[in-house]
C-alpha cells in the first residue's frame, strides 16, 4: 500500500505485519500481512493508498472515477 514515507516508516516500525514494499520504492509503499490487524486500521491504510495513488493521477483520470481529494 502507498504511504507518506514518514508514516510509513512509522507503522513499520510498530507493526511486524507492515514491511517495506517488494520490488517498489521501499520509501512511499509498504506490504502489509493483514492478519493481525485490527480491520479498521487496514481499511483506512487502503483508503490513503487510494487516495495517493489517484491524486497522481492526470486531473481527466481522477474526473473520471469522480475522486475529490479529502478535506482536512
């Protein structure tokens, strides 16, 4: 799952389930065995990797999955 590089290091850290990702660039993407952890924790690391991943993507892309960026 993609991941801000400081938060990723974070949970790494916290979590054995959590390691760098395989065969991607070990600062922004983790792998992650889900069991273990607890559900809601995974869900929201799928929602922020979904998140980073589609706001990379050209403003045509993003329009046509109808993704908005969240509001903080």
């Amino acid at each position: 799952m993609k991941c801000e590089p400081e938060l990723a290091e974070q949970l790494r850290e916290a979590h054995p389930e959590i390691v760098p990702g395989y065969h991607l660039n070990k600062r922004h993407w983790n792998t992650v065995e889900v069991d273990g952890l607890p559900e809601g924790m995974v869900l929201d690391m799928i929602e922020d990797s979904y998140d980073l991943v589609v706001a990379a993507l050209p403003r045509a892309a993003r329009e046509k999955l109808g993704w908005k960026p969240a509001v903080e």
